[in-house]
C-alpha cells in the first residue's frame, strides 16, 4: 500500500483516501491487539497518503490528538514527526 502510494500518478479518489483514513488511524491508535510493526506501517502509509492528501492526514492526526489517551499518541506523534521529516514545511494550499 505505501509504495503504490509514493508512485508520481498516484492520487486515490476522496472515498478511498477517506476509508484508507479511517481504516489506518484505527490502527495506529489502537490500544490492544495491534502489534507495534503494524502501527509502524500504518504510521508510513499516513506518510505516504499525505503527499497527495496532506490536510486530510493532519486533520486525522489532529482528531486523534485530541481524543487519544497517552499510550496511543505515541504513534501519532511518531506519524508528525515523519511528515515533517518527509516535507519539512506545510505545502501550500494554493
């Protein structure tokens, strides 16, 4: 998934974007049964999602932020800090 992602023609439609969405959060904040290697790669597919979708990952990441107990946001945070390590700055909306 994360390297169909990352391919230059690469941009899933919004109802895919939006389940892949909900479907790799859930992961990345589960609190049990959930193997750190699967938050890892749900972590990267965010990453990967964002290059084409960056508002909509934040906007997630964000929501998460906020409703998440401690243990979870570790990988939240993990997640922020690979996008800005991937984009270095907030693209342009324009």
């Amino acid at each position: 998934m994360e390297s169909a992602l990352w391919e230059d023609n690469s941009r899933p439609p919004c109802g895919v974007v939006n389940r892949l969405l909900a479907e790799v959060s859930q992961d990345l904040t589960a609190a049990q049964g959930v193997t750190g290697n699967m938050k890892t790669a749900a972590s990267n597919v965010l990453v990967a999602l964002a290059r084409t979708h960056f508002t909509l990952v934040m906007a997630e990441l964000q929501s998460h932020l906020k409703a998440t107990g401690d243990m979870c946001k570790e990988f939240v945070l993990v997640t922020l800090s690979k996008l800005f390590s991937t984009y270095g700055r907030v693209p342009s909306t324009s």
